[in-house]
C-alpha cells in the first residue's frame, strides 16, 4: 500500500474520464497529455500552484520540487508536511476515513 491509500479510486477515475492517469492539463476545457503537462514544465509556466492532499516536495525529484517550491504554493491538507510549511497559505482539511465520511478503494482493489 502507498501512503495515498485512495490514489487506486482517483487514478481509476481520471483515466475513466480522460484515458489517462497522469501529465494533463485541463486548460480551456480540453484535456491534454504529455511530458509538456508535468509538474516540472507546470512549475516553469504557473503563476502559483494548488496542492491538494499530498507533498510534492518530499515526493517529487529534487529539481522538480525545487522549481514547484518557487511559487506561491496553498496547500489544503489535515497533516503537516514539506509541502505545507512551504506554502504562504495553509488550509487544513478533515482527516478521510476518521473525520469524514466516504468510499476508500485499496491499492489492490
């Protein structure tokens, strides 16, 4: 199991939706995929960055999170992280499975 114990149910669903689990971009309305829609290359081109529910930058590559850490970052996470102690704003959110309520799908299904 990863740390993320629900990344299996979101992965499912971007790639229901889009055909794709990782490296898009949304931008006008239309999904786009490839090495250019990476964090790194998102980094060199945002204005700021929203990070929900993870830590980048203890789990990205140093360069990659080096350049993400560079911009206004706002975090919305229920834990203290890299990530958060990065970010000039900090929205704490409820802990899933103990706070809230909702459906958990496993790494292994």
């Amino acid at each position: 199991m990863v740390g993320h114990y629900n990344m299996r149910g979101f992965n499912e669903l971007l790639r229901e939706k889009t055909g794709f689990i990782n490296r898009l971009s949304f931008k006008g309305g239309a999904v786009a995929h490839g090495p250019e829609q990476s964090v790194l290359a998102a980094a060199k081109t945002c204005d700021a960055a929203l990070v929900i529910g993870s830590d980048p930058l203890s789990a990205l590559p140093f360069g990659t999170a080096r350049a993400l850490a560079q911009l206004p970052l706002i975090a919305i996470d229920p834990r203290r992280s890299l990530t958060t102690d990065a970010a000039e704003v900090v929205i704490p959110s409820a802990l899933s499975g103990l706070e809230v309520g909702g459906t958990a799908v496993r790494m292994d299904g």
